[in-house]
C-alpha cells in the first residue's frame, strides 16, 4: 500500500478518514488483484467529485464575471474540467504516484491514464468532500483547477473547435460536419465515447471523451489538425 501520508504533506491537507482519501486512487482494476481489499473502488467518490467540481468551478465563474453571457462561462467551464486538464493537474499534484492499479493497468499510458487521472482528482475531490466539508474542497479546487484560468484565457484552451471546424468546412467544401458514436464502453456514470467527425461519408478524425460533446470536440480539433484549416 502507498504512503499517503506523503500526499497529505505536499497538499497540506489532513484527512480524519485516512481510508476516504486511500479509495479515492483506487482503480477499479487494482480489486480483481486484491479481492481482500476492506473498501471498495473509486468511481462512487469520483460521481460525487465530478458534482462538487462542478459547482464550485460554476460559482466563481458566476461571481466573477457577472457580465459575461452563459455560452462564455460554459466554454470556460469546459476548458478547466476536462480529462485533459484535470489530468495534467493531477499530474502536478504528483497524483501519479499514488494510483492504485493491476500491473497490466498501471503499463498504460497515453489517453487511458489521462482517463485514469482524470477520474482520480474528482475522486480525491468526492472524497476530501466527505473527509473535511465543502470549504476545504473549494480552497483545492480554487488553488489548483481555478488557478488553471489564466492559462485558460492565454492559450485560448476555451475556443470552440466544433464550430470553427463547421465554419472552415463550408466554407471549404460546402458540407456541414456530422458527429457518430464509433465506440462507448464503461459504467453509466463514467462512460466513455469515441466519436467520428464526417464530412458526407470520409471519416475525417476520431476523438476520445468521457461525454460526447468532449469526444465531439477532440475529434474536431484533430479533424482541423489534418485539414491544415
């Protein structure tokens, strides 16, 4: 088992429930090898972490920009929470280091830990919400997802590649782009998607996302990528 007290230290955070904070970075995968195990996986932590995250993200974005139109905080919104930039969050945090996976699961890398990742940090979110109450989650949230905006803003994480993708192919060649789901796999509650991006019938790209929009939205960038649009 990991020493999570390590964890605690570099977030300066004390969990009351040391076993809240263990279930957080365990990977449904890491119980098949450890029946024995005395709790269970993360995902019901991370459902929970996914609300908090939410509506902690949601209200500052409100408060804060009290001028700016619903379809902004929304794309705004988007570009903080998603795999990818929960994932290189929870790859700062040293998140890595502290997952709980079977030997085959803890070989993947690439868009299959980011997932990981990704799911692991609204877990660890569900489950500090748990330990020690909404402020001290908002303080997190605040410190390490909200303090991602300024990025956000600079690097323009918010554009929307589906409509610039839509926009550039009629303009181009006279067709509007639909969206099909190639693939699903998982739980209700975290499934993933991959989406094909079509120009009548060429298959242009394949996106990847834990909703459809996310997976409508990667395959749009990489569709532009390919296009040189």
């Amino acid at each position: 088992m990991k020493d999570f007290s390590k964890l605690e230290k570099k977030l300066k955070i004390k969990f009351k429930n040391k076993d809240l904070l263990t279930q957080a970075f365990v990977h449904r995968s890491y119980l098949n090898e450890n029946p024995d195990l005395s709790f269970s996986h993360n995902e019901r932590l991370e459902f929970l972490g996914d609300a908090v995250l939410e509506l902690v993200v949601t209200e500052y974005l409100f408060k804060k920009y009290p001028e700016n139109p619903e379809g902004e905080l929304t794309s705004w919104r988007a570009a903080l929470v998603n795999a990818k930039m929960l994932s290189e969050i929870a790859q700062k945090l040293e998140f890595n280091d502290f997952l709980l996976l079977s030997k085959g699961e803890s070989k993947e890398t690439g868009k299959a830990r980011q997932f990981i990742l990704a799911n692991t940090i609204e877990a660890f979110i569900g489950s500090l919400y748990l330990d020690r109450g909404f402020e001290t989650c908002r303080k997190f949230i605040e410190g390490s997802v909200i303090a991602e905006l300024p990025r956000v803003f600079e690097e323009r994480l918010f554009r929307d590649a589906k409509s610039l993708f839509q926009e550039k192919a009629q303009e181009k060649v006279g067709i509007t782009p639909t969206y099909k789901v190639v693939k699903e796999w998982g739980p209700d509650h975290a499934k993933h998607f991959i989406i094909g991006v079509f120009l009548r019938n060429e298959l242009v790209a394949e996106g990847e996302g834990s909703s459809k929009q996310e997976g409508e939205e990667e395959a749009a960038s990489k569709a532009l990528e390919l296009k040189g649009w």
